[in-house]
C-alpha cells in the first residue's frame, strides 16, 4: 500500500490509500520506521535485477560534430547499468538489505563491477557468472555539460539472464535471506527489473507464484523500468507491473513531448491498479495513480551547477522505491524526494554519498 496524496501535484484528492491487490503491505512513516509485522527496525528487503556494464564517461563541454576532433575535460570508467546503479544507492540506508542479480563475465572481470555496489552493503552473490567471458559490457557515454544531455553507445556479447537461472539465484536468495532475518518472513518486499528480454515476464510470473502460495504478494510491489519501447514483451510487462517507471526516451519515441499526456495515454496498457512515473530530467517528473486517475507532478531540485547527469534516472527510481516501499511517504511526497535526491546527484560525479548528503539538506 501506498500512501495517495496530491498537497503538491497538479490533481487534488483526499487521502485515499491503496495497494497492488487492495490490501495493505504493511508500511508506515510516523518519524520512525515500522516494519509490516511491527517490528520496528527490521530492515526492508530489495531485489534488484538488470544488465551491468563498465562505463567510460567523457565531459565535453559541449557534443562534438560529426567528423571532428574534440578534448574531453574529463574521463571517468565506473561501473554502470540502471539497476545496478539504483542499487548501489539504496544499498546506502540503513534500513535496507539490497540484493543484485544480473549476468555477468567471469569472476575475475566482474571484480570491477562489483567493487561499488559491496562497498555499498548490496549483496551480489544472485549474479550469474559466465567463465568463458573474459571482459565487461561496455558502455560509452558523452555527457555534454551545456545541456545536460548524455549521448551512450553500449556492446556486450554477454547473454540475458534466463528464466532458468533467475528462479535458481531467486530461490537460493530468499532462503539467504530468511536464514538471516527469520522474522520477517517475506524476503523481499519490492523487486524491480528492467524491462529487457521476453524471459522477464516469467520471471515476474515467477516471483508471484510464490508469493501467491506463502500468502505474501500483499507486501510485495513488483516494478518495472521501461527505458526503450522496442525491447520484446515490453506490453506484457506493462500488465504485470505494479509500479511501472517510463523514460523521457521511451515516451519521446512514440511522439509525446509532455508526461502527463504520455501517461494518460500508456495507462491504457498497464494494470488498473498499477502507479506510473515518468522523468522528465530538468524538468521533474510526474506520476499516475491509474484506480483513481490522480496525477502528481514534481519539479526538479534546485542545485547550484549540473556536473553529471549519468544515472540520475536511476537516481530518481532508487528515491521513489526507498521513499514508497522504505520511508512509507505518500506518493506526493515521494515523487518530490526522488527529484531532490536525482537533482543532487546531477551535482557530484557518482553516487558516493547521495543519502547523507540529502539528509544534511533537509
């Protein structure tokens, strides 16, 4: 359940409260913390799944033409992907136990993926290895700093997690899981995959399944990223999301050039009951609660200079998981922590940090 609340959007409503299948997950916020069988302080599981890549990253002042020599200010390699990078900032709070999955080379070459996301207290032994790959995906991305714009070209031969591999690594995890936290019964309380690859509808069939049989899928919020619209299966994904989060790309492809009408429109496709987000990048971002047509809206954060934009969409989906499904905000509320939190991270390189620094700003 999800608090309903428009003090700040573009809609007005009463205080509605709501859930994926009408029941409550548990989840409140009266300046603590609560878990769903009131044990206050237990922490909120997290899974995350997603492709991982090493980004080479190069400021420029401005994008360079075709066909010309340019001097980058500064060259950067760190780990990217957009579940692994939302991961590595909720992995930040306290209150929170992140677990990773994602296909990856070998052990040896997936040192450097990993390395962050450890430091970070999210644990990565979900992932798939592949031995007979011997290098990471990569990613290389031009970030011009008079707009803001990020322009990326990606290659990776590695192959997509399978459904397979997902329910063995999802399987070993709960047991993990509960093994360590005995008493919180449910293991994960939110899942969130990208929407990449047809397997990825079984894998949420999956996950419901058993849930569904241990009488759990009332705490659970399945979410998806939708990032490109021409991946497989994206429509089926739409139906089985309870909180889908669309791109600036994916609503800009099919000719939207406003969210809030990008959103009405794709509704059609989701689950009735289902939330939808939308960033918007300088601009905010806006939200759909599709039971009661209720839109929010949000503007971006206020920062003294942009310095890199690279993940802050993943910023901006990582603030909207912990502040709904960890810190129990309404939705209004956490659409403007989300916003914040991605404003501040367009002002520092990385992710290092982002949770500290927005707690000493508010």
């Amino acid at each position: 359940m999800f608090k309903l609340h428009s003090k700040a959007s573009s809609a007005t409503s009463s205080t509605t409260s709501f859930g994926s299948i009408g029941q409550s997950n548990g989840y409140t916020n009266n300046n603590g913390y609560t878990n769903g069988n009131g044990n206050s302080g237990s922490k909120v599981g997290i899974f995350l799944v997603g492709a991982t890549y090493l980004d080479t990253i190069m400021h420029v002042n401005t994008f360079p033409t075709e066909d010309t020599k340019h001097r980058a200010d500064r060259v950067e390699k760190r780990r990217g992907g957009n579940a692994a990078n939302a991961a590595e900032v909720l992995g930040q709070d306290s209150r929170t136990k992140v677990w990773y999955m994602s296909s990856l080379p070998s052990p040896t070459a997936s040192r450097v993926l990993l390395r962050a996301l450890e430091e970070n207290n999210v644990k990565t032994e979900a992932c798939v290895f592949h031995s007979s790959q011997h290098a990471p995906p990569q990613a290389y991305i031009i970030a011009a700093g008079n707009t803001g714009t990020r322009t990326i070209i990606s290659h990776s031969t590695l192959p997509d997690l399978t459904l397979d591999e997902f329910v063995k690594k999802f399987d070993a995890s709960c047991m993990r899981f509960s093994s360590d936290i005995v008493q919180m019964g449910c293991p994960f309380r939110w899942i969130h995959f990208e929407g990449r690859g047809a397997d990825v509808s079984g894998m949420i069939e999956y996950v419901e399944s058993v849930y569904i049989r241990q009488g759990w899928r009332h705490k659970l919020t399945i979410s998806v990223e939708f990032e490109k619209g021409d991946r497989p299966g994206i429509q089926r994904l739409m139906q089985q999301a309870d909180v889908c989060f669309f791109s600036k790309l994916y609503a800009e492809t099919l000719g939207f050039d406003r969210p809030g009408d990008f959103l009405s429109s794709v509704g059609e496709f989701c689950k009735p009951t289902a939330t939808l987000f939308c960033c918007w990048g300088a601009q905010g971002a806006v939200g759909l609660h599709l039971e009661s047509r209720t839109r929010f809206s949000s503007s971006a954060g206020i920062i003294p200079m942009v310095v890199d934009t690279v993940g802050a969409g993943d910023t901006f989906i990582a603030g909207m998981i912990l502040a709904l499904g960890v810190r129990g905000y309404d939705i209004g509320r956490s659409l403007r922590f989300a916003c914040e939190l991605a404003s501040l991270k367009c002002s520092q390189y990385g992710f290092q940090g982002l949770l500290q620094s927005i707690s000493r700003g508010t």
